[in-house]
C-alpha cells in the first residue's frame, strides 16, 4: 500500500489529527506523511478541523475527513 491509501484509510474512521499523529499512528516518518496529507486536502478528502500546539508552540493544523 501507498503512503497516501495508508493515510486515508486512517482518516476514514472519523479522527482528527495533526500530521505529525497520523505519522505516529502509522509509525511512518512525518516528513512523507504531512505531503501526503496536503495530496488528500488539494483532493477535497480532508479538511482542517481545528488547530492546536505541540511541544514546541508551533500551531498544528488538524485534520479530518472532508
């Protein structure tokens, strides 16, 4: 399976995360989930759901599906 088919297969079940916990959820490294993510958001799949924090105070956008 594709990166892509993993993430969306994820998102199918109603959650809303940030990328960075998708690519902890599938144990795959953030830098090749978040692109994946924005392929889904251009494709109408996702939506932004809300914001929020991590650690370091950057602002996250959190996902889910469209």
């Amino acid at each position: 399976m594709t990166v892509r088919v993993l993430v969306w297969d994820l998102m199918q079940h109603g959650v809303h995360l940030t990328a960075d916990e998708i690519a902890g959820a599938l144990d795959l490294p953030v830098l090749s989930v978040r692109p994946r993510v924005c392929e889904l958001a251009r494709a109408n799949k996702l939506k932004p759901s809300g914001t929020k924090k991590n650690r370091r105070g950057n602002t996250m956008t959190i996902w889910t599906r469209a």
